[in-house]
C-alpha cells in the first residue's frame, strides 16, 4: 500500500528537522566546514578545537563541583609571574591544559600568563608544529564567590626551529594569530572562535558533553549602551579618560556593567554592543591586560565580528611586543563606542 501524504510529510520533515541538524553541528564539524575542505590545515584546527574544548569541559566540571570538593577554592599562597596572587584554580587550569595537549602531536609549546617561560613538549615538535598561548583562568578573583570566569585562547604557527627556548617568534603582532577565542564558565559553558572566518558560538550540551553550534557570524552592534571599566581606578587614569567617563555619565542611554571577568563583559558587548576599558593607570601606564595571552585574542575575535581593539593609539593587532608577559592598555568593543574613546585620548573630546 502506498503511504499516505501525511506520512511522507511527516518523515520529510523529520529528514530536514533543523534542530536535529543544529545539534549535529558540533566544534570540529564546524571548524572543517569553515575550511570546506579536508586538507591538512583543517584537520589540525579541527584537532585543535576539540582538545581546547575537551580542557573546556575539564575546567566547567571542577567549578561546577568547586563548593563539593576539597582544594579547588582557595589561593595557593604564591604570586605568579604578573607579581599577582595565584589561585588554585589558574593552577588546575593551566596543568588541564598541558595535559591535553601533551601527546595530542598537534602543539609544540604552550605560553600561559600563568608561567613565566613556554612549556615545551619535545615529542610532539616534529610533527605539530603549533603553539597555544593561553589565560587558563581569567577574572580568577571571581572564583570564589561562584561568579562568571573564563579562558582565553590563540594559536600560533611557530616559525623557526626556536633552539635557544627563548620562543622569540611569538614576538609577533597579533595579525599571525591563526586561531583564537573564549570559554566562558557562566550558567552554561560557551566557546566562542574564530580562524579569520568569522566568529561563531557554541553551547556546551553537559548531557551530550559536547559543544554544540548557538551563532554562527556573529555581527558586534556599530553602537551599544553598555561601558564596562573599573572605575574604582578613576583618579589614577590619564585625564582624557576621566573626561570620557564624565561624558557618559552626563550623556543619556548609557549603563554601567563590570563583572571583573573581561571574558564575560567582553561576550556581552559581542552580543549587545558597548565598549569595554581598561586603561593604564598611574603606577602602570601599559595597564594590567597581557597582549599575548588576553588582549591580542580578544581583538582577533572582536575585529573578526566588526569590533575593534586599541590601546587608544594602536590597534592592538599591530603591537609588536618586546616580551612575553608584555602588558597593553584596552579599549575594545563596537566601532562607534571604541571611536569614541579614542577621540578622547587623541584629541581630548
Ligand atoms: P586574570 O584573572 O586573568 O588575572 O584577569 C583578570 C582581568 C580581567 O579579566 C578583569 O576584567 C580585570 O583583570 C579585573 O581587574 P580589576 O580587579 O583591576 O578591575
Ligand atoms: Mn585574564
Ligand atoms: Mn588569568
């Protein structure tokens, strides 16, 4: 007998079932359709993608169980190379990271914030030639008390055989970044990348544990109501951004919002527009933000959405730094937002 209409829709139907496909859309699926093709190339972003997101899920698991556990919550009692107190979770989350990646055959070194040289895994350098820099825990003040954190991530080709161990190649602008993005440890745990194709979300399914496709080509807002600083800095800044700050705040439409993670106020103003700062202040004029491992990552994946990203004289993408743990001041956000502060820095209004 043949089958009715109604059934050959209702199977068509289930055939082309968007959310069916949506969830099928998982990270390395994505990362080899940004490439259209299987070459080489692709296949590492791929592998490389999936091994981030696997230290993802690692570090979403122990703060989702951090007020169950014993030794997750907590300082360590030792200062890191920034000179700043180390929490035992940036200490968990760098080692998650180096974990996953020794014997993956894809990374050669690793460069976090949290060390003071890269860490080199000699038994992967002759066949992945890739570096990971990375913030394993970001806004890290905000662990204790169950608040949003993040990672941060970029990758890097290295270029020369780097014999000294002095990893001098990464001393290169922002620009050589092939890859980079968050994590953001919120109510659900996202990833957000980019590989100069775009920028794209993903949601961490914890019953499938895997992440799955939420945005594709997300588009930053040219404007939004959002300005997100410290303003407990506000008399150690230079006066042009006191002057910016008194603009907003006699200037209608505009909201205040500072989580101290910049990973989550930086995904906000992706989302929603605004402008993110944090600017040098008197003791430190370069700021606290480090280029290499928080700054130049997040301006790969603002620029990538129609953002930009200045230290209000220069693109971030632009610096060359002369060291590793190089610090940078940051504007960043939609274009209009950051235009306008660097109006302030440049000519004084
Ligand atoms: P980290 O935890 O990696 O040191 O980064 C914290 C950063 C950034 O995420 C946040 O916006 C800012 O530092 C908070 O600093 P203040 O407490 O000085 O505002
Ligand atoms: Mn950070
Ligand atoms: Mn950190």
């Amino acid at each position: 007998m043949a089958p009715s209409p109604e059934f050959i829709e209702l199977s068509n139907n289930n055939i082309t079932d968007k959310s069916l496909d949506r969830d099928c859309t998982t990270l390395s699926r994505h990362v080899l359709q940004q490439f259209e093709s299987f070459s080489p190339q692709a296949q590492d972003l791929s592998a490389l993608m999936s091994r981030i997101a696997l230290a993802g899920k690692l570090v979403a698991r122990r703060l989702s169980h951090a007020g169950l556990m014993e030794g997750v919550l907590g300082f360590t009692g030792d200062v890191n190379v920034q000179g700043e107190s180390v929490q035992k979770m940036d200490i968990y989350a760098n080692d998650v990271f180096i974990s996953v990646f020794k014997q993956s055959g894809l990374v050669c070194r690793l460069a976090s914030e949290e060390m003071e040289k890269p860490y080199y895994i000699p038994e992967n350098c002759p066949i992945g030639r890739y570096t990971l820099l990375y913030d394993p825990i970001d806004g890290s003040s905000n662990t204790d008390t169950n608040l949003s954190l993040g990672s941060i991530f970029a990758i890097r080709q290295q270029e020369g055989d780097d014999l000294d161990g002095e990893a001098k190649d990464l001393l290169t602008d922002g620009r050589k970044q092939i890859a980079a993005g968050y994590i953001l440890y919120g109510p659900s745990t996202m990833l957000v990348y980019t590989i100069g194709k775009g920028v794209h979300s993903f949601t961490l399914d914890p019953s499938l544990g895997e992440f799955i496709l939420t945005e594709e080509n997300i588009q930053i807002p040219a404007h939004g109501s959002v300005y997100s600083v410290n303003e407990g800095n506000f008399w150690q800044w230079d006066e042009s951004i006191r002057e910016y700050i008194r603009y907003v705040h006699r200037t209608e439409g505009y909201t205040a919002r500072y989580s101290g993670a910049m990973v989550s106020d930086i995904h906000r103003i992706l989302v929603q527009g605004g402008v993110f700062l944090y600017p040098g202040i008197l003791p430190k004029p370069e700021g606290k933000l480090r280029l290499l491992y928080e700054s130049a990552p997040l301006a790969f994946v603002i620029e990538q959405a129609g953002g930009r990203a200045t230290t209000g004289l220069v693109d971030i993408l632009d610096i060359v730094p002369k060291k590793l743990h190089q610090r940078t001041p940051l504007i960043i956000g939609s274009k209009k937002d950051v235009a306008k502060v660097e109006s302030f820095i440049q000519n004084g209004h």
